[in-house]
C-alpha cells in the first residue's frame, strides 16, 4: 500500500496533501486491529504438527459402501480400494452423524456448531437466497490459516456468495478450485436456477472459479467432475511434497503443514458419469435405471480417484505426517442412494438420512488403532475440536476478516465485539487414535443435536435429539419435505440381500423385549417368557399401514408417530432401524427430551432460509449473470459486504449508520478505537499543517532543530 501510494502515483511531500496522511494513519491503524484480532503467534510445522486432509463426498447411502456391512452382503457397488483402506489401514466410524442435507453439514464441519446457532438450519443455499455462512463465528480453516497452516479447497463450497467477503478466500482458505453453488454439470462445469412459476427458461451460468476469478481459461472444459478435481489434488500434493520432502526422501521439519478440504462432487445430481463406468451396472440388478446405475457409477470413479491420491501420498513420502478422514455428507437421496437398513433417506433425520459412511486414516494414525472400529457416536461438529486437538493446537476462535479491498492489509472489524460462541463439538480425538473408552457417558450422556427445524413446525419445537442410547424425533417436517408423509420407509429396493437387512434390523429384538417390557403384537399369545405386567406394560399391535419392504414386522409401531405432539421415542443400541416407540413407555424421558428439544428451539437463531417464498429470494434482476456480473457468463457476488443486512438479523444487532459502524449501542471497545482514530488523526494533521507551513519559506528542520534547504524524503524511506 505505501509503496503504491508514493511511488505508483508519483507523489512528493511537495503534494502530499492531509487526506494522503490520514489515510496512512487509517493503513496504521488498521495494523493495529489485525495484530489485536490475531489472537495467535503459533506457526506450526509438520515436525510438530500434522498434514489434514478432509474428504467430504455427497448423497452416498450408508450401505453404498461395503465397510459399514462387513457381515452381509450388502451393495454391488465397486470401491474396493476404500473398502480395504477402512478396514485395514483406518479407524471405521461406526455411529457418525452429519446433517440431512448439503449446506447445513458443511456449516457444521467448519464451525463446530450447531445450524440453528446461526441461521442454516433449514433449506439449502441456492443463487437466489442473499444469505450464507456468518462471519460472526469462528471457522476451521481460519484457525489452521493463523496457526500457520497453508489452506486449500477443491469441489464444492455451497456456503453462499451474495458478497465476494463469503467466499472461500476470504474464508480461511489460500486457494480455492471449485463451484460456489451445490451442483453442477461434471463436464461443462454450469449450474442454474428456476424460479416457481417462473415461465422463462432457468438462467444458467459457468459456476467454475479459481481462487476468487472465474476460471476463463480453464483446461477442464468437457473434463469429468472427478477428474478434474483429481487431477488438482494431485497438483497441490506434488506442491506440498516439494516443500515437506527433501531430496532424500527425509521430512522437512520446519515445513509448513497444510489443511486441505477435498469436496468431492459425486454423488450429487446431475446423473452423470464416464460411459465405461456406466457399463459396468448396466447388466447387474438396476437394469434400466439410468439414476441408480449412474450413482453407482459415481461411487466408483470416486474409488479410483482416491486411489491415484493416497498411492501419490504414500509415494512421495507424505503418508506418515498426515491425518485423512474420509465420509459423507449426507444419506442417500431417495430412489437413488441406498439407507439400508435404516429408515429415512436424505432431507428426512431419520437415521438413513444423517447417519453416514466414515473412517479415518493415515500414517499420523496409532498402529494399535488402524484396523479397529469405533463405536462411539459422533456428529459433524466434532471435527473442529477432534482436528484441532490430533494437530496438537489450541482452539482460539479465529474468525474470518480478510475483505475484499484493493488494499489488502484492510481488515473486517465489524463483529470484534461479539461475543464468541462456545462450540457444541466433542474432541473425538482420544478416542479414535488412543483407544480411550467412556461407555457411560457415550451410552447415557452423549448429546447430540440431529436437527432443528421451527419452519412449518406444528409443535413447540420440531426436531431430532440424540441422548445417549435414544433418540427423539417430533415434526412432519424433520421426517420428510411431504406434507402427507407417514413415515413408513425402510427402501429395501437396492440392498443386494433385504432379507439379511432385515435380520440384522431384529437381531436384538429379544433383548429388546426383555429390557423394555414389551410384547410385539402377534407374540403376546405365544411367548410365555417376557413377564409384563397386565395393568402396567404396554401391549403394541402391528399397525394397519401395509409396509410392502417388511411384511409381517410386528415389532413396527412407529409409523407416524413423528406428526403427533408427541414424537417418536427410539432405543438405537437395542433398535437401529427406528421400528418401536418407546414414547408410551418412558413418560419421563420423553418428557426430558421435549424440554431439551425445546432448550434448543429457545437458543437458535431464526432461519434465514425459511419458506423461500418470494419476499425472501433474491429477485432475477440482482443475481442475473448478463446484468450484475463482470463476467456475464458466470456466477458471481452480486452485492458488497456493506449491504448484506441478515447479519444484523441473527443475533439482533442494530443496524450501522455507516460502513459497518453502529448507529446505536457502539461496543466500548469500537467506540474506543474509533475515537483513538480520530484523535490520532487530529495530530497527523497538526504536523502537516505545520510542514506546510515550513515549506512556505522554502525550509524545513532536521533531527538536529537546525533549518534544511534539502527537501523531506518519502516518507517511506524511514
């Protein structure tokens, strides 16, 4: 900036006017608030700190991977290589957890916290929605970015646009190749968006970038979606090799770590995928369904791809210093992903739409833990703590404050007094790597927030609670976007053995029994060996609603139960496929988990994305490509940060008067600097008063308080 300012535009003392040296006081001044907003002076390196590789990939079904069912045969679908990197090489995460749709896991991944805690707890972010991931949090990647960590992304960001100050970059992240919105074509790289009732044709745009430009020249053109994002993995590795790993072979201990978010696109919609994969299912059991035949077909360009990317990893040298967790983003999009066993599909918090394929691995692994499985349950939320803690670094709330400003040392300073949010992540990481147990507290203490949802809720809250060993789930809207759904959907349509599904599903059912009290329907005659009591058990009846995947299931008694008041209460060590209600058998529990559901309802924040009616979307004139856009072909941020005003929405804050100041309740520490500001500029313009004043009578003073016929050098000199 200071060079630009005296050199590139030829300026003098001779000219140098008042409003020049306040802006140096401002550029100053700005130095000050940078060095107080970085709470950390910690640079890590790989001798002391790990590489971390996050691979997200999306809509893959629990069972369209065969790690989750090592004991039945379960998918046809083709990834050896990750099947054989889970099982032997890494920890299986069996009980993990994310969101049950794209936007909301990814707030979750980097924030730590809940959705509901700011505003994305409902819907997904399209080009129309002016909303997207909130500065006033801290992030994940700007932690790793200011302990010293390079940062990366690939794929998909779906966090939102609406301002350049939104976008990866300006988000904790060195580098970003991807597509900003949640889908798009695999080989010309566009996305669109339809307005309802909209009769003109979707406007369409190119939604590929590089860092914060459209990618203009990009050699990907009509290049596979996983190909393409392969191929930059491979370029950032080779990049990080040459830095961590010297000529022979041995690490580099001062070398700089890297953090790098691998968003892969498969398996998201469109149905695309390279003819020669295709035909590997075109004769198996899907014959004649294009949507399930090409995600299967997705699935195993992904396993290929993670081939050539961990082969590379162990090649170079990079393998023993670095951390890799690999899952999903979400279940499996109905009739095109496969749940099974469980229940629910993606958009629903059935188990079959949040609970997901995971593991982890890498050299930075314990031997003892590699080949193992962990049973504990685990969300989303967990990984900033988790990975913050297996890089040996301390959570210090960093927050995202890079502009985007011709002069790049400006800093966003609007929310330095907002309180910082506790995360509701656990530090997973004790448990994963150092075998450490907590039976009790993951059986009965374990809290975890599934979802959250008050946006056509008919209930004092609506929800999905996990607590321990149970789960609570209340609201037409959390089971599914149908307004007359029932909740009978175990798909079973995909699965290559339902029948070993469905004997996995009961194969507690006695236990069940036992432990609960209760009888199933058609075994009340027959079974003299459960002892309940007449006047106090409960005695459950298969329902009237056929369910064609699982005939004669008399343990079933669950269907619709989440549209009533009182929702659904489910034993999951004991019934993983969410059958039985236990609602009418633990009053007290059930009571315990509608006042929490409510806690919770009490403390979020209101959705931005709610019922995406007309007053709430961005109206085509603001977003069309053709009419805001540099570029006209592409997507872009179609707004400054200044005019984004949600944010003053979600946690109630005024609204400034000016370029982020507030017009009332200042926070003293705001207030403080702003006065220091202008008293600082006050003096900077006595003294060039006071030089002018010299230079009038053609002399100056030296260091010495002698007169000086020599002109004052650039002030950049000293």
């Amino acid at each position: 900036f200071m060079h630009a300012f005296f050199f590139e535009s030829n300026i003098t003392t001779k000219t140098m006017s008042t409003t020049k040296v306040l802006l140096i006081l401002n550029y100053l001044w700005m130095h000050a608030i940078e060095y107080s907003i970085s709470s950390s002076s910690y640079k890590a390196s790989i001798g002391s700190n790990p590489n971390i590789i996050f691979v997200l990939t999306d809509d893959w079904g629990i069972n369209d991977v065969s790690w989750t069912q090592p004991s039945w045969d379960n998918t046809d679908i083709q990834t050896p290589y990750l099947n054989d990197l889970a099982s032997n090489e890494g920890v299986i995460l069996s009980n993990y957890y994310a969101e049950r749709v794209c936007t909301a896991t990814r707030a979750s991944f980097l924030t730590g916290r809940y959705p509901s805690r700011y505003g994305l707890q409902a819907g997904v972010l399209h080009q129309n929605q002016p909303f997207g991931l909130t500065r006033q949090v801290s992030l994940l990647s700007n932690e790793f970015q200011t302990a010293g960590y390079s940062t990366h992304i690939i794929g998909k960001w779906h966090l939102g646009y609406q301002a350049m100050e939104y976008t990866p970059t300006y988000r904790g992240f060195d580098s970003f190749y991807g597509y900003w919105n949640g889908g798009s074509d695999y080989y010309t790289h566009k996305s669109s968006i339809h307005y309802d009732g909209d009769p003109s044709i979707p406007m369409l745009a190119n939604d590929l970038y590089i860092d914060d430009q459209p990618a203009m020249y990009n050699p990907y053109d009509g290049i596979y979606g996983v190909w393409w994002q392969r191929d930059e993995a491979l370029k950032i590795l080779k990049t990080k090799a040459a830095e961590q790993i010297n000529d022979n072979g041995v690490t580099t201990s001062s070398a700089k770590p890297f953090f790098f978010y691998f968003a892969l696109q498969a398996s998201h919609n469109p149905r695309e995928a390279p003819d020669e994969y295709n035909y590997m299912y075109e004769l198996g059991p899907d014959t004649g369904n294009h949507d399930r035949i090409t995600m299967k077909a997705q699935g195993t360009t992904v396993d290929d791809a993670m081939k050539d990317i961990i082969d590379y990893v162990k090649e170079s040298g990079l393998w023993e210093n670095t951390l890799i967790i690999f899952g999903s983003d979400n279940g499996g999009k109905k009739t095109i992903g496969d749940n099974a066993p469980y229940r629910g599909y993606k958009n629903t918090s059935w188990e079959g739409g949040v609970k997901v394929a995971g593991f982890v691995t890498g050299g930075v692994l314990n031997d003892d833990a590699k080949g193992t499985t962990n049973s504990y349950s685990m969300h989303m939320v967990d990984w900033y703590p988790t990975l913050m803690s297996a890089a040996g670094l301390d959570v210090n709330y960093e927050r995202s404050t890079k502009l985007a400003s011709t002069v790049d040392d400006l800093r966003d300073i609007k929310w330095l007094a907002q309180e910082e949010m506790a995360l509701d992540g656990v530090d997973m990481w004790p448990y994963i790597n150092n075998g450490e147990t907590d039976d009790d507290y993951f059986e009965n203490e374990r809290e975890i927030l599934l979802d959250l949802n008050d946006v056509w809720c008919h209930h004092e809250s609506c929800g999905a609670l996990k607590i321990g060993r149970y789960k609570y789930i209340r609201g037409n809207n959390i089971a599914t976007l149908m307004p007359d759904y029932d909740g009978a959907d175990w798909d079973r349509g995909y699965v290559l053995d339902a029948d070993a599904a469905e004997s996995w599903c009961l194969s507690h059912k006695e236990a069940f029994a036992n432990k609960h009290g209760v009888i199933f329907g058609d075994d009340q005659d027959n079974d003299d060996d459960v002892n309940a009591n007449e006047d106090s058990d409960p005695v459950y009846q298969a329902p009237d609603t056929t369910i064609a995947s699982i005939p004669n299931n008399n343990m079933i008694n669950s269907v619709g139960c989440q549209g009533t008041d009182k929702g659904c209460l489910f034993d999951l060590e004991l019934d993983p496929c969410e059958y039985y209600d236990l609602s009418e058998v633990y009053p007290e529990i059930l009571a315990k988990f509608q006042n929490r559901l409510n806690e919770f309802q009490d403390q979020a924040t209101i959705a931005l994305m709610g019922e995406n009616n007309i007053n709430e979307l961005a109206p085509k004139q603001m977003i069309n490509p053709r009419t805001v856009c540099s570029n006209p072909n592409y997507w872009c941020a179609y707004q400054k940060y200044d005019d984004v005003i949600w944010e003053y929405k979600l946690y109630d804050e005024a609204m400034p008067s000016y370029n982020g100041w507030r017009e009332e309740g200042t926070p003293m520490l705001n207030t403080f600097l702003y006065m220091c500001l202008w008293i600082g500029m006050c003096i900077g313009l006595f003294f060039v008063c006071k030089h002018e004043h010299g230079k009038k009578y053609g002399h100056f003073i030296d260091q010495n308080n002698r007169f000086s016929l020599h002109e004052l050098q650039p002030l950049v000199s000293h």
